[in-house]
C-alpha cells in the first residue's frame, strides 16, 4: 500500500519571530511537484505555532508541536493541550522525544497517555522511539524499540498515527547508523506496529527515520525499505538546508 512520505522538522527550543522568514521560505520553496510526492511539516516553539500557521497558510506546508500534556486543560502551570495546539494551527504533535524521555522522565504509559490526548483533539501524533548507545552496544536494540512502541502506541489508534524512529546515540552527533541497521529497524518496528494495532493497519503508519539526517544523507537514508520520510532536527532550521533534505523525493 502507497505512504505519503512525511519530511518533519523539529526546531525543539530555537527559533523567535526572526525566523518566521525560514518558514515562509521553505513555503515558497514548496511547490506543486514536490507536494505531489511529500508532505512537509514543521514543528516550531509553541510560542511560533500561530504565528508560524499565517506565514505559511498559502504554501501548504503543516505546522506541529513538540509536545503536549495528556489533559485537554486544567492546573497543569507551563504546560499546553493537544486543543490548544490545533487552536493555534498545528495539525501534528511530536511526543516521546528521547530529549523528553530523558530530561522529564517521560514513561512509555505518558507518552501513550500524550498520543491518546493528540487523537482526542484531532491531531496526528508523531511517537517517538529510539534506543541509546549503551542500549545498542548491550545487542539490546530491538528489545528496547519493541517495548517502546507495545507501550507508547494507543491500543485503538487508527492507520494515521506517525511513528519515528531516532537512534538516539546518533541525534546530533554526526553519526549515523548503516543503511542495514536502519533497514532492520524500520522492518521490525513495522512488524511491531502490526502486533500492537492489528488488522493490518501498520501497512499505512508511516514510519520515520530521525538522527542526524542531512541534505548528503538524505536520499540514500530515504530509499531504504520501510523508511517513509524523516524527522529532521538542526538541519531543519533553515529552509536551505530543510528543502535540500526534502528535495530527496523529487
């Protein structure tokens, strides 16, 4: 079955009004051919999302969050819902982000808890797997992914869902794994998701690949079997460099 490829940007904490010029560019830059043969979204801080919608509402290009809180409101100070997100304009939201694993304790049972609250509001959640280096080198990879997504992923969660894969160990780190490794990966977090949601719905999850994707790396790591787009970190802050990546499916 045919997946639209999915090219997301992650600008995670950068990113001021300034920048609202990348993303008009990367609008601009985004023209029928390419639309034809992927999306693009980006997800900027939330405090750019509304402004970030206007500047890109002729284009055609989506906007995300980078997180969001699993009550749709109430006293939960610093944080924001999944409705606030689609009230600003956003029509995806990453959760499970290994920086949010890490530096907030995030669970496997708070991420699902976040994707549930996405499709609650009308979003499409972007859920985020990944295993560290340790993890890696202990031969426990598959392991750690396949634990990841029995527990992040809504039992219900319909064919829309996203789910990227980011090898954490190469987020920003230049490095990056080989092209089988990402096969494999992508082929069994495949088998993973069909186990999880059944009746043959991982056939149309569209599964990214995130970790230090570059415009030099892009088209090979995007023609790897079962890779359906990428969830871009730095390279994603400039129109340049985020078209370039995209520009690996025209």
């Amino acid at each position: 079955m045919t997946r639209r490829p999915l090219v997301a940007g992650n600008w995670k904490m950068n990113g001021l009004r300034a920048s609202l010029a990348e993303i008009k560019a990367m609008g601009a830059a985004y023209d029928e051919a390419l639309r034809a043969r992927a999306e693009l979204i980006v997800c900027p801080p939330a405090t750019l999302i509304a402004p970030a919608a206007e500047a890109a509402s002729r284009g055609g290009l989506g906007l995300g969050g980078q997180n969001c809180h699993a009550a749709e409101n109430g006293a939960h100070t610093g944080d924001i819902s999944a409705e606030m997100l689609k009230d600003a304009g956003a029509s995806y939201v990453i959760v499970g982000h290994s920086e949010r694993r890490a530096d907030h304790g995030e669970t496997d049972a708070i991420v699902q808890a976040k994707a549930a609250a996405a499709l609650r509001a009308g979003l499409t959640p972007i859920i985020c797997v990944g295993e560290t280096r340790a993890e890696r080198e202990a031969g426990d990879a598959l392991g750690v992914v396949g634990e990841q997504i029995e527990g992040s992923l809504p039992a219900d969660a319909p064919e829309q869902i996203v789910v990227a894969y980011e090898p954490v160990w190469a987020i920003g780190t230049g490095l990056t794994p080989t092209l089988a490794d990402v096969a494999q990966m992508h082929a069994f977090a495949r088998e993973r998701i069909e186990a999880r949601l059944g009746r043959g719905k991982s056939a149309t999850v569209r599964i990214l690949y995130g970790g230090s994707v570059k415009p030099a790396n892009a088209r090979e790591l995007m023609g790897v079997a079962n890779v359906d787009g990428a969830l871009v970190g730095g390279a994603s802050l400039t129109a340049k460099d985020f078209m370039a990546i995209a520009a690996a499916y025209r």
